[in-house]
C-alpha cells in the first residue's frame, strides 16, 4: 500500500527546503496519524490538567484514553489486516467501486465485534458515572473508527487534507476537554476529547468517499477474506497484543497504581515506553516516503517481468535489485534510528528536566529506545514478508514475537525495578533477530518461493 509514498516522494524532490519538511510531515500524519494524536493530546492535557482538574479526574480521564486505544488497536489488528488486503487487491485489479462499502463495512464490524467485551467492562467492572461510562464507551468506538480508517489513508492523494484533519481534531479535543473538565469533571473531559475524535472520524469519512465516488454496494464483501486470510488476520491481533503485552503485564507490578474507579496503570513505565516509542515516528515517515516505494517499485518490477516470460537471467537480476533495495532501505534506517537513539540516551537527562518529566523514567526510557529500534526493524521486515504474500512466517515471527514479550517481561517483574523495560527489549531484539534470518533466506530463493511456492496453480495439483 505504497500509494502515497509516492506522491509524497514528488513532494520531498521538489528541489526547495520546504519541501522534504512538508513530505516527512504529512508521511508522519499519514503512517501514525492516530498514535500521535493520542500521545501529543495526552501529554498537552496532562500537563496543562491541573490548572482545570482534580488530579483524580485527569489520571482517570487519561487512564480510560490509554485503554481505549491500547485494546482497540488490538481487537481492531485482525479487521485491519484484512481490509488491507482487501483494498490492495481492488487496487491491483482497478476495481474499487467497492470501497466506499468497504468502509462502513469495516466500521461496522469494528463496533460490533467489540460490544462484548467493551460494555461489560465500562457499565459493570469500572466506577464511574453514568455520563462518564458513556463518554468512555464513545472514546474507544471512535479510536476504534480511527484505526480502521487509517487502513484507506495510504490510498489518498489529498495527503494535507489528512494532515489538517488530524490537526484540527486535536485542537478542538484540547479546546474541549479544557472546557468541559472543571464542570463535568471525568465526564466533562472525554465529552470534549470525544468531540475531537469525532471530527478526525467524519472528517475522514468524508475524505475517502471525496476520493472514491461510488454508491454504497456489498459492505461486508471482505468477511469472507479472514477465512482465506486467516493467518493476515491473527497475524495483526498477535502483533498488537505483542506490542501492548509489557504494558498490561506491568500494571501488575508492585509500584502500579490502582484508583478508586478500578482501572490500573503503571505510570511511569507507560509514559517512558509512549516517549520510547515516538522515536520510531520519523523512521516511519522515511520508509513511506523512501524505502517502500523503492522496494514496491523493484518487487513490481520481479512479478511482471516473470509475468511477460522474461529469461531467468532477467529474473536474478530483479531479485538482485529487490534484494539491494532492502539492504539500501535498512542501512537508511539503522543510519538515521540509531543516530537518533543514541543521542537521546545521552541527552535523556536534560531533555527529561527540561520537559519535567520524572527521572525515576530514565531508566526504562533508555532501554525502550532501543527495544523501539529493533521493533521498528522487526515491523518493516514484517511488511517485506507480506508483500512476498509469506503470511505464515509473519505470523510465527509475531508469535515468537508475544511470547517472548510475555516471558521476559515476566522475569523482570520478578527481578525488580532496576530490569523493568530490559523484556520489551529482549523481546524486540530476539524478534528482529529471526526476522532478519528468516527475511534473507526468503530473498535468496524468491526465484523459487515465485514458481513454486507461491504458484496458486501448484499449490492446487
């Protein structure tokens, strides 16, 4: 799903300094739109809250956002996946009039598949208001929303439209939450963030019908796609329960905090994992706009010259070129994510007390940064895997990927605080490790994974 990588790549070569500043933003909105709106909005809130909140209501409030987005991104993976493939196969085949139906589709679902498991917990297991209990359920039905609309965003040729969606959606979350938490308190406060999630949500609705105007016709047309994609679809659950797995096995640490409502959390540990984590976001935006279309391009390129019957010699040669776009792609990554890590280990100490936040982070901040560039690593070796369509490598690679995730997080809750952060780490590097081993060896035979392997005739006799 390359599609806006590449208008956005015209953007960065336009020849002005504006111009790769303004790609790298948008391909920032566009690839993480959704994370940082939930972080930047998170961090502005808490630390302008106190001036407007009880402390109990704004942890309250950003307990209940934290969760929101945590467990939609993962009940909301599989339907992601899915809707992924899908629209990249009406892609392929200049076939999507479908698509408007696909989004409802998809929305539909997302809402509907999380009534089980949302309403028990908002209306039964945690304390609050009534008000409150329905501005909660609200909050995570649009999180979900936005997840599953930013599967379409790539698709868009409007990138600043999505970029001043994004924008004004926080702004008026922000507005909103300021002026509706003295009054309404916790109930107050997801009221307003919700109005600023709901513009994001329509407001991208409205973006992707502007761009595929076609009736609404056969919403629920990919559900038959989890079965024939089955592995895509556990594939993002596992991947996402992989990445959230610390985050919920430390709310069970001895120095969580629990508040009256029920809810738990590990403060400090979440919010030096959140900062950890944005240290990926640049990365993101160079691969959109540089190394996958790069690599789309070659991997193009392999499939239609075997396509137009092109000699095996044509044929290594491609696998040569796809082979040397990932090396090239990977040492621009490791390049400018370790650069970047590096220097924020070294600078942690003065960008923590500039910024005021707790030093008791330091450590597991340090850690994370680089559990964060092995993850990033890992994902991008991820996508590689499912553009070869190998859905069940990626998968086992998540898998090893949870698992490991949930083992060493566990010895280090029983080791203590001083190795609190080390399993999210451990767990990257050993996921990225396999990855890499695995990824290669898949290269090195994609001549025969093209003929044989991923021959649907073949698998067929």
């Amino acid at each position: 799903m390359a599609g806006i990588g590449f208008v956005l790549r015209k953007l960065t070569n336009r020849g002005d300094l504006l111009g790769p500043l303004q790609g790298y933003l948008h391909s920032s909105i566009s690839s993480s739109g959704g994370w940082l709106f939930t972080i930047l909005t998170l961090s502005i809130i808490t630390f302008l809250g106190p001036r407007f909140a009880t402390y109990e209501d704004l942890t309250t409030f950003r307990l209940i956002v934290v969760y929101n987005f945590g467990f939609s991104l993962v009940l909301t993976g599989p339907i992601t996946m899915v809707l992924t493939r899908y629209l990249s196969d009406q892609i392929f085949a200049r076939s999507v009039e479908e698509v408007p139906g696909m989004v409802v589709g998809g929305l539909v679902v997302a809402l509907v598949t999380s009534v089980p498991i949302v309403v028990p917990f908002y209306f039964w297991y945690v304390d609050l208001p009534a008000s409150a209990r329905i501005a909660a359920w609200v909050c995570y039905a649009l999180a979900a929303c936005i997840w599953v609309l930013s599967v379409f965003l790539s698709t868009l040729k409007e990138y600043a439209s999505v970029t001043r969606t994004f924008g004004v959606g926080m702004a008026i979350a922000l507005g909103a939450a300021w002026f509706g938490g003295p009054d309404a308190g916790v109930a107050g406060m997801l009221g307003g963030f919700d109005v600023g999630l709901a513009v994001i949500v329509f407001a991208l609705v409205g973006r992707i019908f502007a761009e595929f105007q076609s009736p609404l016709v056969r919403p629920f047309a990919f559900l038959p796609r989890f079965k024939a994609n089955w592995e895509l679809a556990l594939g993002g659950f596992v991947y996402y329960a992989g990445v959230w797995a610390d985050k919920w096995l430390m709310w069970f640490a001895p120095e969580r905090e629990r508040l009256t409502c029920g809810l738990v959390s590990y403060p400090d540990y979440d919010s030096a994992l959140f900062l950890a984590c944005l240290t990926m976001v640049p990365s993101m935006a160079v691969f959109v706009v540089n190394i996958e279309t790069d690599f789309f391009e070659k991997y193009h390129r392999f499939y239609r010259d075997i396509a137009s019957h092109a000699t095996f010699t044509r044929i290594r040669e491609n696998q040569a070129g796809l082979i040397q776009s990932v090396f090239f792609g990977s040492r621009q990554l490791v390049l400018l994510q370790l650069g970047l890590v590096l220097s924020l280990i070294v600078l942690a100490p003065v960008v923590f007390e500039h910024l005021q936040i707790p030093f008791g982070q330091l450590g597991v901040f340090r850690i994370a940064t680089l559990g964060a560039f092995f993850q990033l690593l890992f994902m991008l070796l991820t996508i590689v895997l499912s553009y070869l369509d190998l859905n069940r490598l990626s998968l086992a690679l998540q898998c090893l990927f949870l698992v490991t995730n949930v083992v060493a997080t566990l010895v280090t809750l029983h080791l203590g605080f001083p190795y609190y952060g080390y399993g999210y780490f451990a767990a990257s590097l050993t996921a990225f490790l396999a990855g890499s081993v695995v990824t290669l060896r898949c290269l090195e035979y994609l001549p025969y994974h093209a003929f044989i392997t991923g021959n649907a005739s073949v698998r067929a006799s």
